[in-house]
C-alpha cells in the first residue's frame, strides 16, 4: 500500500493528469507506431483508478479503467512487460479490450519514471499477434526513456529555477542578516558598556532576529538541517521534510546520520561530521558536496549539501542547506543519452551530414561525409574547402568558388533546397549529391551555425540517363506505329503522346503534354471515353469504341485502358487506340444486309420481329400506347400475272417509298414477305390518331403507280391493332392486327379495320363475370 502510495504521489507531482494533448508527446506515439508498423502507440498514465493517455495514436479514447488496463501489468512488473497473443492469455483472453475493440492481440509496454516510480508506460498495440526480438526491445525502451525526459522535463526545470532562486534569495537574505547582526551585535555591546538598563530592549531585538532567521530558514526552498556536537538533529525545515519525507517533530533529536543516510556511508558520514564538530574543518565545509542519501520510503536520492560550522553557547553547531538534484541528474543523464542516440544514428544514415559553428569552423563529419569526401573534418577556413574537398558545380566541370559552396550559403543564411553538386576526389569515381542546408540560430535570432546533407544521387542520375536513352527509343517505335499510345498521369495530365496524335487529331505531342483530355481534345472526345477510363482509375483493364472526327472524316477507332500500378495503387493510365474504321464499316455493311429487305431496302421480317419485341417491352414504363399496321397490297398477284415480275417488284419499292413518306421518322415500317408490309407506330395516344395514320397511306396510294409509261391502280387493305391495355405480347398483338386485316378485307378491300387489345380485354373480362 505504501509503495502504491508513493507511486501515486509521484505521478500528481508531475501536474500532468487531465492535461492538453502535446506535440512533444505525439510525435513519440507517431514515431513508436511507424517504428514498429503497429496501428496503436499510447503514453499511458496509471492512476488509482483508470489510466489515463496523454498521447493516443490510433485510438479515439483518452482513458479506460484500471482494471482493464495492460499498462497496469507493466507498471507494476517495473520492466518490459509483452503479451504476444492476448486471445491465448488467460490474464486477458476475455479482456474487453481483446473481445471488443480495438480488439488488442498483441502489446508490449516498457514503463516511465518520476521520482523513481513507475508512473505509466509507452506501449504499442497491434490487432495480429507477434513477437519483439531483442533489438525491437531495446528500441522500445529508449523511446520510453526519452518520454520519461519529457514528462521529468518540466518539473526538473521547475525544481531547478526554484531551487537557485530560493538560494540565491536566501544567500543575499544571510547576508544581509549577517551585516545586521553584527551591526546590532556591536551596538549591544556599546550600549551594555554604556547602559546596562538597555539589556532588555537588546535581548528583545536579539529574539526578533531568531525569529526572523527561523522564518527565512523555514520558508526556504532548499532543506535546512542543524545538529548539535553528537550529530543530532536540533534543527529541520519544511523543505527538508519535502525532501525526505520525515516531519521535523520526529527528526529532531535523532542522528542525522540515520535519518538521510545510506547504511554502508553511515561511518564515514559520522567522520566528517565529528571531524567538521572538533576542529571546524573538512570536506563538507563552505563546499556544494554531492552525495547519496535516503528518503522515508528507502529511495534513495542524490543530494547537493552546502554545510556550515557556527558556535553558540559555547558548544560548535553545524547547519546545512540541502537540494534534492536527482532529477537533474537523471535528466542530464538521459540529456547524454539522448546526445549518444543522435550521435548514432548521424553516422548510421547514408546521407553525408556535414556542419559549422558561427565563424565557420568544421564541427561534424558524418560517416556518409567522410566516404563521399575521403577526408574527415580539418581545420581549415572555408575559402579552401573547395579545393581540399574536391567540390564542383552541377556538370562536374567548373570548380566551385568559396560563395558557392551550400555550407557557406548556408551560414551567411540562406536555405539551400536540393542544389546539385560533385564531388571528384583525385583518383577516385566522382560522386553526383543533392544538397539541402539552412542556417543554425538560436530561439533569440542569434546564428549557431549552419548544416548541410548531401544525397548521393550518383546511381540515380545514371539510371536517369538511361531511362531517357530508353524513353527516346520508345518514342522512336511508338511515334512510326499506326495507332495513338498516350499515358495520363494521376492527375489525369498527358505525361506522353506519340506522333500520331497529330496525323489524327491535328495536335503535336508537345500541344498534349501536361493537360487533360478535355483541354487537349474537347468534352465530347472524353465523354464518349469517360466510362471505360474511369474503370480504369479504378484499376481494372477496359475498352471501348468511339469516333474521332476530323475535317468531316470519321474515324472509327477502338481504345484500351491499362492501368498504370504502382505498390497496388493506380498512379495513371495507359491508353492504345487503333483504327477499326474499316472493320466496323465491314459489320455494318453486314448487320444491314440482315436486317434489311434486299428489294425495298427497308426493314425486314427479322428486324421487324426485334422491334416489335422492343416495343413490347417497353409498354409497362410508358403511359401511351403502340400499334401495329399489317397491309396487303390488294390483288397484287394479278399485277404479277398481269405485268410480269419485274413490274411487280417496282410496285413493291414504289409501296414501300409512299408508306415511308406519310409515317414518322420514329415509326418503322417493314417488308414481311411477298405484298405483306408492316408498320409500326410509336406513342399513340388513342385510336384517333392510327385512323388518321391509315387514311394518310390510303390517300398516299390514290395516285396512279407510273411504272415506265405504263399508269397502274394500286391499292392497299390495312388490319390495325392497338395496344392500349396491359399484358400485351407479341403474338396477342399480332393476332389482333391479323383479325383486324381479315376484318377489313370481308368489307370490300382498299378499307382498314381497328382492333383495340382494351376492348377484347373488357369482352373476356365480361365473359369471365357472366
């Protein structure tokens, strides 16, 4: 209970519970989660109750309970603490946190400190299990260390400012006391040689400055100890209980060696002590002397000890003034580390880091920066540099003047972004860098320094050498095929477009590159694209057709999209077009002669049959009806028989020609075979309107057929069937229009009859009823 007492108490010393999220926090959390490639890194604080996150990546909540915390394992092991598969640990496996979201398999979290308690953790989680090998471990703990720099940061610096602000307050407090207790000291003494009725007054004075010496000591930050001749305590401030836990009504009257020190310093501590008493000398005298020393809680701490020896009364005091400076220590400690850390990693990293103090003196040489240069850092002014370094300009040619050299730049304050460079040591392959540097100041303005990294760009500007060598080779195929190649970039951008863009669409490659389709060639050439180049942003290969027109000359063409990937993400779009101009007109030339009566050239049966179909279809989405025209020439065999075949057949395209002239565009009208026509009519809104389409084809027919010199008759018997009730099909309206033509015949040929499917639908129905 005590340790836990203690634990807690330590972790509201650090104020930190329940504040604002910090950066300097987060970018540890960032950073352990990209470290290890886990989706969560908290900063957990264990409170008596919940844990607390004053940094959460990954995870929306900023506290959970206790009691279902991971973190509280840790803090309590004071060690790395790993639970590889959660599922499988019967500490955790019906854990909500393992059952439920963020469904936490695997998690690993080495504990922070203050004050020498395990005050929280930084942990990582993941939703697989896995497993930390020993370098991973280390890794973790060194973020752990340098969160816990940061979490002491503030109360360490705070301790510190306090802490020489009170001695400082103090010192000049003594002082002062000092000048004014000699002062009055020796006005006693004048005033007792004069007036010994005075002794009062001055005995009173005398208990006002130990009054007033007692309330300094008890007000200052610094811990303040007396003991008498035998090293026992007689004096023991506030502070000093602050500092080792001890109330001041118990510590006086013991040994002060018992109180604060460690077992095994005890005698020696006694020495000098007695050392000090008897002959007022000594290590500790008038020094700052650092030393180990213990709490109430058995923690043992570092303390700064400024003592003093005094005589009153006729027997020797000492007095001391006491700074717990643990945290200094550690955070110095860890400050050291955190040095190492960088320096480690500037040599591990392969790009040459290289930098300056303000007057131009060489302070760090990375390893990188010692293998590009073949030299280390030298003492040598900045003016020769570029020859004792071997520096040139971009080419590799011109030798570069001191104002060119990225560091100087940088030091007079310029920031340098990727300038190009080479370095070619005598005797050596040169070495082609990008160099990035920026000046150095500190938080007032005033100029540190300046830094330069340098990244060997040596094997990419080859590879980029060759790839333009290849990329003009592909321009030399791509530009002599008959087909358009393009590639559009994610943006959407031509990136390439070969020589053929011009032959067929009027635009030079360098009129292409860098805009859209639609800036290059219009929104009517990437609509008739858009839906097969959209799929291919989504990653799938895709077709289509389209024209391409240009002065009056149509191109029929057919495109493929190919998906540029790159790490399974679309970063652009190839596109191949070829001409399918005379295969696509073959097709039609061929679908035409199918679909097409040889001797009218209209419509035939089997195109008929498939609009027909169509029109039935879509009967149940539109709220007007169709209707269906079948029409006999009448008598025609007599024509025939009478004028011959070839006459006949003028009768038929001149029939079919009239038919076509007094009916819609949208209407189709049909040959079935021999003198069968059809047509068919589209959004008829009632029988008034078919009436008035038959009568126009039998008025149409009035006019004698002059076929050569020869006048003749021709007429015409019409059967129509009007679809205007539902559940019409193909063969009901068929029949309907055969009845229809049967029926008008019967009155006498050169008539038509109407048949409405309404009126046979109402006649069955009324059957039906009866």
């Amino acid at each position: 209970m005590l340790i836990e007492q203690a634990r807690l108490a330590a972790l509201a010393e650090l104020q930190i519970l329940d504040t604002p999220a910090e950066t300097r926090f987060d970018r540890f959390t960032r950073l352990a989660a990209m470290t290890f490639d886990v989706p969560i890194a908290l900063v957990s604080l264990i409170d008596a109750e919940r844990q607390w996150f004053k940094s959460h990546h990954g995870l929306e909540a900023s506290e959970t309970p206790r009691s279902l915390s991971f973190c509280s394992h840790a803090v309590q092991a004071r060690a790395l603490f790993v639970i590889e598969d959660a599922a499988q640990d019967p500490r955790f496996a019906e854990n909500p946190l393992v059952t439920g979201e963020p469904h936490i398999r695997f998690y690993a979290g080495h504990p922070v400190y203050s004050d020498g308690e395990a005050v929280g953790t930084l942990c990582i989680i993941d939703r697989a299990p896995r497993r930390l090998n020993q370098e991973q471990r280390q890794v973790l703990a060194d973020l752990a260390g340098l969160v816990e720099v940061e979490i002491n940061h503030l109360k360490a610096v705070t301790a510190r400012m306090l802490a020489e602000q009170a001695l400082k307050s103090l010192n000049t407090d003594l002082e002062a006391r000092i000048v004014a207790r000699t002062a009055e000291l020796e006005d006693k003494v004048e005033q007792l040689s004069r007036e010994v009725t005075q002794r009062e007054a001055a005995e009173a004075l005398l208990r006002e400055s130990e009054a007033w010496n007692r309330t300094i000591i008890d007000s200052s930050f610094s811990g303040f100890i007396g003991a008498d001749s035998n090293g026992v305590v007689v004096a023991w401030n506030t502070s000093a209980e602050r500092i080792f836990g001890w109330s001041g009504e118990y510590a006086r009257g013991r040994q002060l060696s018992d109180l604060v020190m460690p077992a095994q310093q005890r005698e020696a501590h006694d020495a000098n002590i007695r050392r000090l008493l008897d002959t007022g000398a000594g290590p500790y005298l008038d020094q700052n002397v650092e030393l180990p020393a213990l709490t109430q809680s058995g923690r043992q701490i570092t303390i700064q000890m400024t003592v003093a020896a005094h005589e009153w009364n006729g027997a020797r005091y000492i007095g001391a003034f006491v700074n717990d400076i643990s945290d200094r220590i550690r955070t110095q400690q860890q400050l050291e580390e955190k040095q190492e850390l960088i320096d480690a990693v500037l040599e591990s990293i392969d790009v040459g880091v290289v930098a300056c103090d303000a007057v131009g003196n060489l302070t760090l040489f990375n390893r990188t920066a010692r293998a590009l240069h073949g030299h280390d850092l030298k003492a040598i002014a900045p003016s020769e540099w570029p020859q004792f370094y071997s520096l040139y300009h971009g080419d590799g040619q011109t030798p570069m003047a001191m104002d060119d050299v990225p560091l100087v730049r940088a030091l007079k304050g310029e920031v340098v972004r990727d300038g190009a460079m080479v370095i070619a040591p005598a005797g050596r392959a040169p070495y082609t860098l990008l160099a990035s540097g920026r000046p150095l100041r500190s938080a007032q303005g005033k100029t540190l320094g300046a830094v330069v990294a340098m990244k060997d760009i040596t094997e990419l500007k080859a590879s980029r050498d060759r790839l333009a060598d290849s990329e003009e080779r592909l321009r030399t195929i791509t530009d002599n095929l008959p087909v358009l190649i393009a590639h559009l970039d994610q943006d959407h951008r031509y990136m390439f477009a070969n020589a053929v863009h011009q032959s067929w669409l009027g635009k030079a490659s360098d009129q292409i590159v860098g805009q859209t389709m639609v800036e290059a060639f219009g929104e009517d050439f990437y609509l008739q694209q858009k839906e097969a180049l959209d799929d291919a942003w989504l990653g799938k290969a895709s077709q289509c057709e389209h024209d391409i027109v240009r002065k009056k000359h149509i191109r029929i063409v057919h495109s493929t999209f190919l998906p540029h990937l790159r790490d399974g993400e679309v970063v652009g779009v190839y596109i191949l077009t070829t001409d399918a101009t005379a295969a696509r007109m073959h097709e039609r030339n061929l679908h035409a002669l199918a679909h097409t009566d040889a001797l009218t050239g209209i419509p035939n049966r089997r195109q008929f049959e498939l609009a027909l179909q169509a029109a039935v279809e879509r009967a149940p989405q539109r709220e007007r009806a169709f209707a269906l025209f079948y029409l006999d020439i009448d008598f025609f065999k007599r024509i025939n028989d009478t004028y011959g075949h070839a006459v006949g057949d003028m009768v038929l395209v001149e029939f079919a020609r009239r038919v076509r002239k007094v009916v819609r565009s949208s209407d189709m009208v049909a040959r079935l075979a021999g003198d069968e026509f059809t047509v068919l009519l589209d959004e008829v809104n009632s029988p008034r309107d078919v009436e008035l389409v038959a009568k126009k084809i039998m008025q149409v027919m009035e006019a004698p057929f002059m076929l050569g010199s020869q006048p003749i008759s021709v007429s015409a018997t019409i059967g129509i069937a009007l679809a205007d009730a539902p559940g019409v099909t193909a063969l009901t309206i068929s029949e309907l229009a055969d009845s229809a033509l049967y029926e008008a015949k019967d009155k006498g040929r050169n008539t038509f009859a109407i048949a409405r499917l309404a009126m046979v639908a109402a006649v069955e129905q009324a059957s039906v009823l009866a």
